[in-house]
C-alpha cells in the first residue's frame, strides 16, 4: 500500500509500504478515509524528536472504515465508520481506570526510551517515533488499530468525516486542556496558540461556561477563524504586549486559566527568540519554551496553567520562581481521547462542535510532502493539510 514516509529531517516521500494485519485478537484493520496534518508532527519532521527511522509512516489523526477484525473485538464490525485515538490504550491498566489513557501501562510497546528520558513512559501513539513505540502512522492506505474496543470509536451518521476526523486528536486534546486546567463557569482563560488545538481549547472552555476566552497568535488568518468559528476574543503578539494587554482585559487580575497550545518550537517576538533558536539549535535545550514562561508570567495569582503543546526533554529559563510564589497550579499531558470523544461525537452530531474549517487544504496521499511544506511554512493560509488516501 501508499504511505507517507520519514525519509529524514525534512525529507517526506510517499512509497509503497506493507499491508498491515491483525496480530492480536483485539485488533482491527481500518481503510483510512481521511488523515490530518498536526503541528506536532512537525517536530519530527525537523529532526527535534531523535526517534525516528527512514522509513517510518507519519500521521496520528485519522477516520476510516473497518475491513477486518480480529476474534476478540465486540464493538466494531466490518463497514462501521470510526475515528480513532491517536493515543493507543488497553484498557484495564491501573492508568486506564482512572481514565488518564495516555499515561497506558501497556499502549507503547518499546517503553525503554520514555523511561529514561522522563522516568517513567507513557501509551503508544500513532506515528509518533519509536520513543512512542513505534507504531505506522494514519498518512497511509490501511493502518492496524490496536485495543479497538477501548480507542476506536463509531461516528454518528449526522458527523460528516471531516467533523469526526478532528475528534481523533486536536478537539479531544483541546477539551483536555479546558477540563484539567480546571475551567469553570465564569472563568476568564487566555489560550496561546490559535492553530486547531488551540481553537479547540478556547472552544471548550467557552461550552465549559467561561465568561472570556482569548486567543493569542500572530496569524491573521488563524485569528480570523477564531473570531467567525469559535466566538473567543483574539489577541495579536506581534501587534501589543501580550502580558500587559491581558492584565488590561482582566481588571489588572490576569486570566483564571492559561492554556499553552504550541508547544517545542514556539516563536516570541524580540531577542527571547534568538536566545532560544540558539541555544535549540546547538542542542544546549531541546525545547523552546517561551509561550510557556508568559503563560506563567501572565497567569492570576492561584491560577491554572495547563500545557497543551508537545515538549520532548530539558528547557532554559524557566520561571519556577514566578510559579511557586504566585500559587500556580501547573498540569499537563498527553490526550486522553478515550475519554472525550464519544462526548465530542455527541457534540459533534448536535452542531455545538465544529471543526470542518480547520481543513484549509484538502489533497490526495500522493500529495503528501506538498501538503506539509505549505502546512510547515503556513502558506496560502494554511492551518491544516487533510490527505484523501
């Protein structure tokens, strides 16, 4: 079969790869109808993430249609229509029972990584490199779902495939971000980041009942979409002193809730950006962590911050000071889409959820790697590139 490749740091291809099959009783075979671009692909792609091998298939965001099951699945028969957590879960883990999915004891095949890198290792994901256990990604014809019972879900039939597709990943890690950091009604939240993780976030926390929700970016268009689909205020850093206008807003108190949704290569106007640029280069820090430290800074005193974006390892200049002294709480994770999506599906169905704008560019497989250089580079107006296997 087709399928996007790693051929190394910046280099994609599509080539011919083998069909998958079942290996496990619990496994499932699903024809993949439409797979999704995500920003943190892009660090793989640059070479940030040092897991990955030639060969490797990308994609972690997909709906598709089951063409084989294995003897064990209960919940899935051939024909059904489904979108799938890009995280892989089993299910009956101590983890799992307390619904933090991600965190799956049995989910990443090849823990040995994560383990020395973070103490301990999280789930498996969907072409995410090998420190995630190397599982071929959705940017293909076919891809093997494991534990389908616990992370494939049926979509409605009133959810359109580009609806359902987003479920799989950016709205259930959107949603996280609002429910764990804590939103409640009333909440005043600032969101960093208006890519479609971001809108996600800034949308829960609005159907969460938070009185302002702000969205902070330098994209015109991405700002745009925020104001026409999700409702929230926005908030351009290249145009005014982010921590300063945010005090402004808020009565000179700060947001309730800080959402991070960028993640390791997060740009900062001024010379904070070359300071880290360098020192990421030079590999002195993996991560550049600059959209974290103002959500720190600008955070009300007994806040909440909570970090969305995909960090790898070790960051410079952090402000642990700021933190401890002002009583933040701060959380972050990996998505536990199992436990969101079928709420998001019934959402979803009932138009309180919608996600179809964030597919900007739509393309066959073939058109993979143009796909991700225009996705990268955020041409045309860019926020997300679809792939019609």
């Amino acid at each position: 079969m087709k399928a996007l490749q790693w051929r190394g740091v910046n280099k994609l291809a599509v080539g011919e790869v083998p069909d998958p099959e079942i290996r496990n009783r619990g496994d499932i075979i699903v024809k993949v109808k439409q797979t999704v671009t995500c920003g943190s692909d892009l660090h793989l792609l640059g070479g940030y993430i040092p897991f990955m091998e030639k060969g490797d298939v990308l994609g972690h965001e997909f709906v598709g249609e089951v063409v084989e099951t294995g003897a064990d699945v209960q919940r899935h028969r051939i024909g059904d229509r489904v979108v799938v957590s890009s995280f892989i879960a089993c299910g009956k883990c101590w983890f799992c029972s307390q619904k933090e999915y991600s965190l799956c004891d049995n989910g990443n095949t090849n823990p040995a990584i994560t383990e020395t890198l973070w103490g301990q290792a999280p789930g498996g994901c969907f072409g995410y490199s090998h420190a995630m256990g190397g599982n071929p990604g959705s940017h293909a014809e076919y891809i093997r779902v494991p534990f389908a019972d616990v992370g494939a879900f049926t979509v409605p039939d009133e959810v359109t495939d580009q609806r359902a597709l987003f479920a799989s990943d950016s709205a259930s890690t959107g949603w996280m971000g609002a429910d764990l950091g804590g939103v409640q009604p009333g909440d005043v939240v600032a969101v960093w980041g208006a890519g479609a993780v971001g809108q996600m976030a800034a949308r829960a926390a609005m159907l969460l009942g938070a009185d302002r929700v702000m969205v902070i970016d330098r994209y015109d268009n991405r700002l745009h979409q925020v104001e026409k689909h999700v409702g929230a205020e926005t908030i351009n850093y290249e145009q005014t002193n982010v921590a300063l206008e945010l005090r402004d807003r808020t009565g000179g108190r700060g947001p309730d809730v800080c959402i991070e949704a960028v993640g390791m290569e997060a740009h900062t106007p001024g010379p904070q950006q070359a300071y880290d640029q360098v020192k990421q280069q030079l590999r002195l820090q993996t991560d550049r962590p600059s959209a974290v430290r103002e959500a720190v800074h600008a955070c009300r005193k007994g806040g909440s911050v909570f970090v969305l974006g995909v960090f790898a390892g070790f960051v410079d200049k952090f402000p642990l000071g700021a933190l401890m002294n002002k009583g933040l709480t701060v959380r972050g994770a990996q998505m536990h889409g199992q436990r969101y999506i079928p709420m998001l599906l019934e959402r979803m169905a009932k138009g309180e959820l919608t996600t179809e704008h964030l597919a900007t560019h739509v393309m066959p497989l073939d058109e993979a790697p143009e796909g991700y250089r225009i996705f990268k580079e955020k041409e045309d107006g860019c926020v997300r590139s679809v792939f019609l296997p």
